[in-house]
C-alpha cells in the first residue's frame, strides 16, 4: 500500500511541475525567455507533453 501512495504522490508531483512550467511558458515575454525556461525545465527532468 505504502508503494502504491508514493507513486500516487510522484505522479501529483510531476503534474504539478508540468503546469507550472507550462503556465510560465505561456507568461514568458521573449523567445530567450522561453529557452531559458526550457533549459532550466529540462535540468529537472521536465518532460512535455
């Protein structure tokens, strides 16, 4: 059971990181913005979808 709640957890967390650079993404003002977001994303294992 133990297992099955931290895998529930990590996929919550993933979701929520995906969102929040997603929503950034969106707010970003300049092309060298939004690659500097990316790279930073992709340093933390963000994976898009």
């Amino acid at each position: 059971m133990n297992s099955v709640t931290s895998t529930w957890r990590q996929r919550r967390q993933a979701a929520r990181t995906r969102r929040a650079i997603d929503a950034a993404l969106a707010r970003s003002s300049s092309p060298a913005m939004r690659d500097e977001l990316l790279t930073m994303a992709g340093a933390t294992s963000y994976v898009r979808r």
